[in-house]
C-alpha cells in the first residue's frame, strides 16, 4: 500500500446494507482510481478488531432488526469515531446507518435501541412513511449543493441543542422537523437519503473525497476520466427531477 492509498472502512456489509450501499464504497474508489488515487476496503463486521485507522467511514442502511443486531459491538467503537471525528475523517452513514450511529432509536413501542452517540440526535420510529423521490440542497463542504435520490421511513429525527441539520428539503418528507434532513458533525453526516447516495450525486463524493484526503495533504481533483461518471449520473438525476411528485405506496 502506497502512502498516498485512500483507506475506507466499510462497517457491517450485511447487516447495513440493503438499499445498494456498496454502491457507496465503490463510488468512492472508482473516482478516486479516476483522480490517479489507489484505495483500500476493509469491511468490518461484528467482533473484528476496532479500526483506527481510516480516511473515510461508510454505513449504509438496513432494518431496525440490523440495527438493533450490531448495536452492542457498534457501541465498542465509540472512542475510534470520536477519534476520526478529531482528525477530520469523514464517516457517512445512510438510514439505518445514521440511527445507529445517533444518541438512540425509539421504537413504535416505546423500547430504545441505544446508538453509539455520535451525532447529537434521536430518532423515533413511527412517524407517517414517507417513500418518495427526494430532492435536497446542502452545504456540506462547499457552496449549496442539489442532492437527487429516494427517501423511504417512517422516522423522525430530533437534533440535539447544538447539532446541525445536513441538509433542506426541496421535495420530499426528509425526518427532521421544519425542512430538515439529517444531521452533520464536522466532515461527516447522516441522512435518510438513499439512491444509493453517492452514485448518484457525484459532486457530494468528491466533496467527501477531498475532506477524506485533504487531512493528508493529498490532493484531490476530477479529471476528464470523470466525465462519464458524471454524465451516467445527471442522467438519473433528471429522471429523478422529472417525477418528484410521484411517492410509492409503501409494501
């Protein structure tokens, strides 16, 4: 491994990862590959040994039966994300993903599922369900930014007294309150939005990369290798712009 590698840790595949969210990992290294960056993946799971070493975190969504299944072991990792939080390593986590790594989820039945409490917030399960097209801006990392994907929860996020909100709601339900969605420390953020995420918001990756990779004082720029990437993406972005007045009936 070189020393310039971009080392992403992948937590619990199976357990969170049920809307395409290795989709994330792989956009993630294909557009670093493209920008001339080598990457490495370690996928940890329940009982391996804690990392401690990462330029980015990745977590992607699943049931609340996922959640509550790594719950315990995500628990034991709370000292290594207060340390990536400390040195700027992004960690991005969708759904399921943000509801472990939040204060708590509370279920429809008034039990709660302890998170790690990384982001200042809870979540409560039983909100209406909102399956919908989604369309959000942001500012993480930069100058307003347009987010396309889908949002699919019946959750509602309550951020803590000095938590930030990721992003605003353009079109869509997203789960705080006022046109909130999701909540941002620093370099990283949790949201309901799924797609999966990164493919299809290109600008947001590379907003991901340069924090990842800019605390190591390696640059990070698109290249013409990016084009098509980039191209495959708007394409689905306006499929998704064309039809966001339609939502699903959830099953």
């Amino acid at each position: 491994m070189s020393d310039d590698t971009l080392r992403i840790v992948h937590l619990y595949p199976e357990e969170l990862g049920v809307s395409g969210d290795r989709g994330n990992v792989t956009t993630l290294v294909e557009r670093a590959r493209r920008a001339g960056i080598e990457s490495s993946v370690t996928e940890y799971r329940v009982g391996d040994a804690v990392p401690t070493v990462a330029d980015a975190v990745v977590l992607g969504h699943g049931p609340l039966s996922g959640v509550r299944a790594v719950s315990d072991d995500a628990r034991r990792l709370r000292d290594a994300f207060e340390g990536f939080a400390a040195s700027g390593v992004p960690v991005v986590a969708v759904g399921g993903g943000l509801e472990l790594l939040s204060r708590g989820v509370v279920t429809v039945d008034g039990d709660t599922v302890e998170g790690v409490g990384f982001f200042d917030a809870l979540l409560r399960r039983g909100a209406p369900r909102r399956t919908n097209y989604f369309q959000l801006t942001t500012t993480y990392g930069g100058d307003e930014l347009t987010l396309y994907g889908f949002e699919d929860h019946a959750t509602h996020l309550e951020l803590g007294s000095d938590a930030q909100a990721f992003a605003h709601v353009v079109h869509g339900g997203g789960n705080g309150s006022d046109g909130l969605e999701g909540v941002v420390r620093g370099t990283s953020f949790g949201t309901q939005l799924k797609g999966p995420l990164l493919p299809l918001n290109p600008a947001l990756t590379d907003r991901v990369l340069r924090a990842a990779l800019s605390r190591r004082g390696i640059s990070y720029g698109t290249t013409d290798a990016h084009e098509k990437l980039d191209r495959y993406a708007a394409a689905a972005q306006r499929v998704i712009a064309d039809n966001l007045e339609r939502s699903f009936k959830a099953m």
